[in-house]
C-alpha cells in the first residue's frame, strides 16, 4: 500500500490503537519505498525481550534495565555531530544505527517499556523531546538522547533555558503526556524542517501531507504547504494554500501579515 494512504488509515484509529512505531515505520516508507517494518519491529521484540523488568519492580529498577540494554549493551546514542540529518528522525536507520535525536530515542525506549508492561509515556517537552515514568507516588522523568538520565526539575529547568534563554520558566505543562498522534507529528515536523533546509520541497511537502492527517497543527501545515508553494514558484497553488490558511486563522495570529505579504507579491507576479 500507499505510505500515505496507509498513514491516513493509520490515523483515522482512536489513538490509543495507533501501533506507534508501526506508525513511525510507516512515515519511514515515504523514504525507503517498500520498506518491511518487521525487521524493525522484530528488533525492538528481542531489545524487550533482554529487559529484567516488569510491573513488580520498582520504577526507579525499571529504568536502569531499559537503560542497561540500551545504552550500555547496545550503546544507542544521542547524534550530535549529525543532529539534522533526516536519518534521525526515521524509526528504521534508529534502531540500525543505534543513533537518533531525542524524539526517536524516546520511541525507542517507551515501546521497549511497553513490551515489557510498562507506563511510560512520551513528554513534548519543548525543544527536547522526553519520557516518563507517571506515579504515584511522583512522576519520574527520563531522558534517553542523555544515555536514560533521569531528570530532577533542576535538571529540566536547565536544559529548558539552554534551549530557550534564562528567562524561560518551567511550566507544569511542559511536562506533559502526549498522545500518538502528537509524537508523530512532531517527528513530522522535525523532517519538515530538515528537509526546508535542504531546499527539498517535495519531500517537505509530504511531511506536510502527513501531518495533515495526523490533524495536529492544521493551520500552521495550511501555511507552510503554501510557503513552500510558493518557494517552487507554484503561484496559483500557494495562492490558494494561504488564501485558505486566512480564511481560518484569527486576525492575531502572528504569522499572517506575512501571508499577506506573500500573497502581495503573488498578485504582483500574476497581473
């Protein structure tokens, strides 16, 4: 099948039935035409198949056994020198290369969990992607592109404002589970952003066709397809897009005198 067509069936389930690395895989196939996921999915079987843990133990026990596997045995690891590279963000070059950015380590880590019966959920924390452990008694936070380092607030406050400046306040939301669906949009976004950066539209327009179906970020999908429209020198086509992005986005929404402008130069080219 189609990956975007089996995307959109995939995203049309309640949440709670998304398969999410099935998911994660097939967003991987609008790269590597016919790709199997079993092998992938087989890999994350026998990493969870290594893990001593279970419900009966402790959290705190869980984590070190997910970590052990998959840190010190098999030495997955967060890609620095290589952070933007698309690789990092399909869920099969993850698990081959061992390497990946935060938001497919932790895919990683929480569906080996999860075939172990464990908790943990992913966390949109920004500008760093995180897991955790809910509680009672307290929530543990995980950070698996820094080896299944568990956070203390401290420690989230720090590498909020290393992201962000200073100022930056940590918020309770921050923390937050998310569903399926916004995990896989945010790797959806990720790729987005790799491949604007390397002036590959075509590619950038199927990130954006997927995210469109995973119905997170609509208006912000509807503008962007229209920019990139646009950068192709698609003039009626962006027309169109952003036209459209008006039409539902608010009046104070930041971003639309830029649209405005765009479509400005737009008219300009077409008279």
């Amino acid at each position: 099948m189609d990956p975007i067509r089996q995307f959109n069936d995939l995203m049309e389930c309640e949440d709670e039935q998304i398969n999410l690395a099935e998911a994660a895989l097939t967003i991987a196939a609008t790269e590597y035409a016919g790709l199997d996921p079993a092998p992938s999915i087989e890999s994350l079987d026998r990493l969870a198949a290594r893990v001593e843990a279970g419900p009966e133990l402790s959290a705190l026990a869980n984590i070190a056994a997910i970590n052990k596997v998959l840190f010190e045995e098999e030495n997955f690891t967060g890609s620095n020198e290589e952070y933007d590279d698309p690789r990092n963000s399909y869920l099969n070059d993850v698990i081959e290369r061992k390497k990946g950015i935060p938001i497919t380590l932790s895919v990683v880590y929480t569906e080996v969990a999860r075939r172990r019966g464990l908790p943990l959920v992913g966390v949109g924390f920004p500008g760093h992607f995180l897991v955790k452990h809910p509680g009672p008694p307290a929530d543990i936070v995980i950070d698996p592109y820094h080896q299944g380092a568990v956070l203390a607030p401290a420690d989230c406050a720090a590498l909020l404002q290393a992201h962000f400046g200073p100022e930056a306040d940590l918020k309770p939301e921050y923390l937050a589970a998310v569903t399926k669906k916004q995990i896989l949009s945010r790797m959806l976004n990720n790729l987005k952003g790799s491949y604007f950066r390397r002036t590959n539209y075509p590619k950038v327009l199927t990130m954006i066709e997927l995210a469109l179906a995973a119905g997170e970020d609509v208006l912000s999908n509807l503008r962007d397809r229209g920019m990139v429209y646009f950068a192709m020198r698609r003039y009626t086509d962006a027309a169109k897009e952003l036209n459209t992005y008006l039409t539902l986005a608010g009046r104070d929404d930041r971003e639309v005198q830029e649209v405005l402008q765009v479509l400005g130069r737009i008219k300009g080219m077409m008279n």
